[in-house]
C-alpha cells in the first residue's frame, strides 16, 4: 500500500492527468491507462516457472523482472516510496518446501533473502519495514491462512520483532498497512474465534475490530478513505471507511464488480486511487504436471491458474459493473497470455516520482 506522503505528492499529477482525460474523452479505457505515469507488478507462471513481472497502467511493456528459470518467485508487494519489490520464493518440493522472504529493487536488481518459513509480506507506510506472517507449521502447506503469529523485518538493522499481540493472531493472511500506520486490515480463516472474517488488528496494541464484511482479501485505498476487498469468489467491491478512527466502520457499497462466469480476485489500488487491479479467470485446483506449483483454489499464491489474467477497472465510477456485459469503454485487460497472471500490485516509480 501507498503512504500519506506520497498521495500528497501525487495529489496534483493526478488532478492534471483526470482534466487531460475529461478533455479528451479517449474511446477506449485502456487509452486512459496509458497517459498514467504508473506501473503494476504481479506473478506470472511463463515457461514452466512462476516469475515477477511489471508492466505499464496499461498494460504494455511487460518485463520479467526475476528471470530465474530454476527458482519459484511470486506474490510481489511494492514499497510504498516506488523503490523496492518484496516477494516470496519456493525452494525444495510437497511438504518440504520453504517459503522465504525476499526483497529487490524495482528493476529486479540487488536480491536478497530475508527470511525462511515467512508468507504473504507486506510494507510499512514508511518503506522502511516489511511485516510477515510465520508459517504456522516446519512442514510446508500451500493453503493461504496456515499461518500463526505476524513478525516485522527492519530493513536498516536486519531485526525482527514480533507483533505485541503475536500469540493470539492465529490464521491470518492477506494483510496490508493502513496508510497512517495505525492498522493492519487481513483476513483470517478458522481461528482468533472466527469462522471467517475480515479483520482490523492494531499495529501496536491489541485491539481487534470485526469490520463485518463478509469476504476476504481487503485492500486499503492509497488515501485510506476506501477499502476494496472479495465478497465472494465472482464480486470485488469497495466502500469507504475511516482508519482514523478508533472504531472504524465500513460504510455502504459505492463500487461493486461482478463476473458470474469468471472469479475475481486479488483486488489493488492504483497510486492516486482512481482505478482497481484485478485478477480474473476460470475455476480451478491446479495443475501438479507444473512444476514449482500445487494443488488447491487457483487463487492460492504458487497454484497453477491457467486462463487466468489482469484486469483494470475505475474506482471512481459507483454502481455495479458486470464484466460479462462490459465493454472496452468500461475496463481493460492487461495481460492476455492467460499463465496464471495474478497478485497485481500497483506503484509510482521513483524516478516518476521525483519529476
């Protein structure tokens, strides 16, 4: 996710990149996409190997950033100052295989291996830290919530330190900082006492708010005015909150996204908070031919996706959207080789930033 500081910084881009798009009105919404500085990262599976790649907002000039044919990268999670990519890596098979955490630059140069057994990583507002969720077992399960615990690398001394409320956070994956640091928004699934739910837990105390949205996978705007998540395996939606709070609340619907015939997932937030990402494809349990890969749901970071792609739609427009009905005024796809292109994660180069 992006921090305050730099939704000020694009505060203006952005107000000068939407006139110059209301004035010209393009046909397509992929047109729009491509006067945007930004770019999207995400996990693709090209030649019998899962790899990182980003790409234009509109979907073009796609890069493979990893380029590793024998190691297994996926899950790519942006800094929020547009300077590093953190990610995970699978190394051995079945039940012995480790996940690590590891980290770049955007480029894809400079890698380094943070830690072993960690899972679905994601950054402070700052940049400076990436918190993790410990594997809940030694023995390797592919399933997204076999976790237990959420520890928090320090970038500047190597250090770990464990959550305040770590042996009660149980379950968990998904999770993301709020911009102002003060929550983290994560979905657990059978455990802490809940069936399934998605959840605000405090980065420095123990509170725990059940926001009562059903679904999973949320994911807080840049600006944190509005959180997006799944309420199920065929809708993303969005709707604003106030993370300011000490009691946030998720107010009414404004955006939802349906596909009846595809599932959706994997939902993020363009920098200036005008557009969605999203992962879009066919039902499936994976492909164990595949190498690298397992068997589960097909929306499970290092399960085989076949048909599965990248999708852009607006934020700003409310109401429903049926992509079965939709048109190329209304979203865009932004890959369209169909290998498991999935976990997008938008960002504001540093160079773009700096201009």
């Amino acid at each position: 996710m992006k921090s305050n500081s730099l939704f000020i910084a694009l505060t203006a881009a952005s107000a000068l990149f939407s006139a110059h798009l209301l004035a010209e009105e393009p046909a397509t919404f992929q047109q729009q996409l491509k006067k945007l500085p930004f770019k999207i990262a995400y996990e693709c599976y090209v030649s019998n190997n899962w790899e990182i790649f980003s790409m234009n907002a509109d979907g073009s000039r796609q890069v493979n950033l990893t380029q590793s044919p024998t190691i297994q990268e996926h899950y790519p999670q942006v800094s929020p100052d547009g300077t590093k990519i953190c990610f995970t890596v699978d190394t051995g098979e079945g039940r012995d295989t480790v996940r690590s955490l590891w980290v770049m630059d955007t480029d894809g140069k400079n890698r380094k291996k943070l830690v072993d057994s960690a899972r679905e990583p994601f950054w402070s507002p700052d940049s400076k830290v990436i918190g993790y969720l410990p594997q809940e077992y030694p023995k390797f399960n592919v399933i997204d919530y076999y976790t237990k615990g959420m520890n928090f690398y320090d970038l500047a001394t190597g250090k770990t330190e464990a959550h305040p409320n770590a042996a009660k956070l149980h379950h968990l994956y998904n999770p993301s900082f709020s911009p102002n640091g003060k929550w983290i928004a994560a979905t657990v699934h059978a455990g802490m006492g809940y069936s399934h739910a998605i959840l605000l837990i405090e980065r420095n105390g123990d509170k725990i708010i059940n926001l009562g949205i059903s679904g999973c996978r949320p994911c807080i705007s840049p600006d944190g005015q509005h959180i997006a998540w799944g309420p199920g395996d065929h809708e993303i939606a969005a709707a604003p909150i106030d993370l300011n709070s000490d009691n946030p609340k998720v107010g009414e619907h404004e955006v939802r996204i349906l596909d009846k015939e595809k599932k959706i997932y994997h939902v993020d937030w363009s920098p200036d908070n005008q557009f969605l990402s999203i992962s879009r494809g066919p039902e499936g349990e994976g492909d164990l031919s595949k190498k690298g890969t397992f068997s589960a749901a097909c929306e499970i970071v290092g399960v085989y996706a076949p048909g599965w792609d990248i999708i852009a739609v607006s934020a700003a427009r409310h109401g429903i959207l049926d992509l079965e009905k939709a048109t190329d005024a209304d979203f865009t796809t932004l890959t369209s080789n169909g290998k498991s292109n999935k976990e997008s994660d938008w960002f504001l180069p540093a160079s773009a930033a700096q201009k």
